[in-house]
C-alpha cells in the first residue's frame, strides 16, 4: 500500500486527513471520537476569549434532489472556557501522540494578545497553531477574523507576533473575501507564516423563507450573513488554492479547504498544491466514518497508479495551471455525437440551439428516424452539450489535428507588436 503519512511545514501526520477547525472540533470528546475513526488531524475549533452564540445556527443549500450542496452557518470560535479546552488537547494529544493537533487561534490584533494566548497554549503539546484570518460573520465585526485578513499589513504584523511566541508551526488561515487572496497569502509568508491554509467561508445569506419572509437561518426574526462552505464552494477554493501554489512569492506548504467531500476531491487539492486538506462540512453530513472512504479511495487511486507516496502528487498539475493569456489559440476540439448510444432527448440540441454556436443539426435517416449531428466546421468546442447530456458516452470531445503551430494571445500580440500593419492576416 502506498504511504498516505504528510508533513506540512514540519506537522507530521499519518494521512493528509484533517478535520477542519469548526463545530465537529469543538471538544476533546470529538476529536478523539475522529481520531479512533481515522483522521489524521484535526485543527481544533477556534480559542479565543470565550463568546456567546446564537440558535439557531446553521442553513443548508440543496440542489436538484442533492442535500447539503452548500452549507452556511452563523456559530462562531469556541464558547467553552479556555481551560477546558487546553485540558481536553492535552489529554486528546497523550491519547494520541502520532496524530496532529493543531491550535487555531484568534485574538484582537494586539502583539501582547497574540504572545499571551499563544504562550499559554505552548505547553499543552499541540503540533501547531493556525491562525484564523478568515471567519467572515460576528468576530469580524469586533475586528478580527476575517476584518484582519483582508489587510495584508495586519495579517503580516499578526503572523510575526504569534511566530515571535510560538515554538510550533504557524499556518496562517485565509479569508476568501478579498478580490485577490495571493496578496495576504504574500503578507502571511513575509510575516513568517511556515504554512497557508484556504479557503475559510465566503459572505453568504443561505436563503429566505418565502412563506414567513424570515432569513434562513433567523434567530426570533433577524437574519446575518453566515459562513459558506461545502461542495458548492470546492472550483472557487481550488482555485485560490491554485493561484498560490504557482505564485513563486508563496513558498510555504498550503492546507486546503473548501468542498472536499470525497477522495478525488482530495486528489484534485493535492495535484494543484496542497500537502494536506481540512474537511468539514462531509463530515457533518455523513459522520466521522466517511474518513475510512476517504483513506480507501486515495491509497487504491495510489497503488494503480504506481505511486508510492501521497507526497508524490503534490503541486503535479500547478505547472498545467496558467493565465489564459498562455493558452493555445490553435488548439482545437469539436463535439461528436454517438447516436448508438445517444437517446435522443434533443437537450443538446436544445442548449446549443438557444445558447451556443446552433452547430448541431436534427436530421433524418432513411427510415425516417431522427439523429443528431454536429456541423464540425461550425463547433467551437465549448463542451456545453456534453455537459447538458445525461447519457455518458453519448457524446465525445475530440481533439482535432491542427497544420497550424501553437500560438498563444500573449505571443499573437508580441508577434503583432513587431510587424506591419500589412503582414496582420498571416496571424488571424
């Protein structure tokens, strides 16, 4: 079997598992509960200066008969004593010493803040702390949180003052709420940061009770925006995810988070840049024995390939990862439609017809039956009807051969930039 043990930034753990920081963290009951099923680590639910929540709590989004597609939430960092939670990571860690805990921390952006906390949780044998820069409701509105990681001064100055205290690893945690996150992701590594961690949850209202005109969730009436999180959230995630892995300024280890919910989503983190993922919302759907699916699935996909280290995939597909700027013009792929599997249900037809290239035609045989065909000449290769079609196999892509050489929008334009306007149509 292919090795799944990770170390990120100098945490080690026996498979690339983490439960992320959140209600399925929040006590030692819990973690050990996760641990005895197979989590790797857990990032433990956010310390701080105790708070009061609300009920309720949490909203989920469905979508086309899928429950839990998305899932929002308004709790916020532990309401438990810190005592009780340092007592319960150190009994939790003794219990359980080749399994990584981390510490995620939020305090006011104040450097005697950050050293106090820090220094008290030092000798409770966490294998780390992750700072939380990313919760988008309630605490940012006291100032930390997400309001602190959308500054990138504060999330530099921050990350220096817990690595002044700290003796473990510190993983900066990121907010998604920001037009561009490889700027914090800079600021966290120029404040010292050994690891990132992406995304927390995006701004969201999960929705409106259309009967009652409550938010959902509402607390005796009144609505705020939550957390969003699930596999809704997974492209946008992945991509934050991809942009820093490629960013050679971010040559720290990055933690992903956001929509993972089976092992081919864990393999697609690991294959853009991430050393490890966090899960969550997976989790509180199915329970902590999803873990077991979770291990089987890579460590199969592993041994078929012939990898013998999940280390292996790390960051294999950044390379693949540009702007599109980089991207071939000439290449060329058209639709093509098998119609001894294809049911004739026109819904390519349909959405090409009304909202694409109309390349694809209803014709006839001689007995008069109906058939679908795609005028090559006219595709574009946009893929909209292989994505419409419920029938796999029905219809393929196909990379077409092309007599012309690859060529790039960046290289057209520098091409461009050094000819006469007579010579333009040899670059058409």
């Amino acid at each position: 079997m292919a090795d799944l043990s990770i170390d990120l930034a100098g945490i080690k753990s026996p498979n690339p598992f983490w439960l992320a920081s959140a209600p399925p963290t929040n006590s030692g009951y819990q973690v050990q509960r996760a641990f005895e099923a197979g989590w790797g680590g857990a990032v433990w639910k956010t310390l701080g200066e105790p708070i009061l929540n609300v009920s309720s709590r949490f909203a989920a989004v469905g979508f086309n008969g899928q429950r839990v597609a998305g899932f929002n939430n308004i709790e916020l960092i532990t309401d438990r004593p810190l005592e009780v939670n340092l007592k319960e990571i150190y009994e939790t860690k003794k219990r359980f010493p080749d399994h990584a805990i981390i510490a995620s921390v939020m305090v006011e952006p104040q450097q005697e803040k950050w050293h106090e906390i820090i220094k008290r949780i030092e000798d409770v044998g966490v294998d780390g702390y992750e700072l939380n820069f990313g919760c988008p409701h309630g605490m940012a509105e006291r100032g930390m949180g997400a309001a602190s990681g959308q500054v990138p001064e504060l999330v530099e100055k921050q990350t220096y003052w817990a690595k002044e205290a700290a003796s473990k690893p510190v993983i900066v945690k990121l907010t998604p709420n920001i037009t561009d996150i490889t700027v914090t992701a800079e600021a966290a590594v120029r404040g010292g940061a050994d690891a990132i961690s992406m995304i927390n949850t995006i701004n969201s209202l999960a929705g409106v009770d259309i009967h009652s005109w409550n938010t959902i969730p509402h607390v005796g009436g009144k609505g705020a925006h939550g957390g969003y999180c699930g596999p809704a959230v997974k492209p946008i995630a992945l991509n934050m995810v991809a942009e820093c892995a490629r960013n050679k300024m971010i040559n720290v280890p990055i933690s992903g988070i956001g929509g993972i919910s089976n092992w081919q989503d864990t393999v697609e983190f690991l294959l853009m840049g991430s050393t490890g993922v966090q899960i969550c919302t997976a989790a509180m759907h199915h329970g902590f024995r999803i873990v077991e699916d979770l291990i089987d699935g890579l460590s199969n996909y592993l041994d078929e390939k012939g990898i013998s280290s999940v280390m292996d995939i790390v960051g294999k597909s950044v390379p693949r990862y540009s702007d599109w700027g980089n991207l071939d013009l000439n290449y060329k792929v058209v639709a093509r439609i098998n119609n001894d599997v294809c049911i004739n249900c026109n819904k390519c037809h349909i959405a090409c017809e009304d909202t694409s290239h109309q390349c694809i035609d209803i014709l006839k045989d001689t007995s008069g039956s109906s058939f679908l065909r795609v005028r090559e000449e006219d595709c574009v290769g946009c893929n909209l009807c292989s994505i419409v079609c419920p029938v796999d196999g029905a219809i393929d892509m196909v990379e077409l051969t092309n007599e012309l050489p690859p060529m790039t929008w960046n290289e057209r334009q520098s091409f461009l930039g050094g000819i006469s306007s007579e010579s333009v149509d040899f670059v058409k």
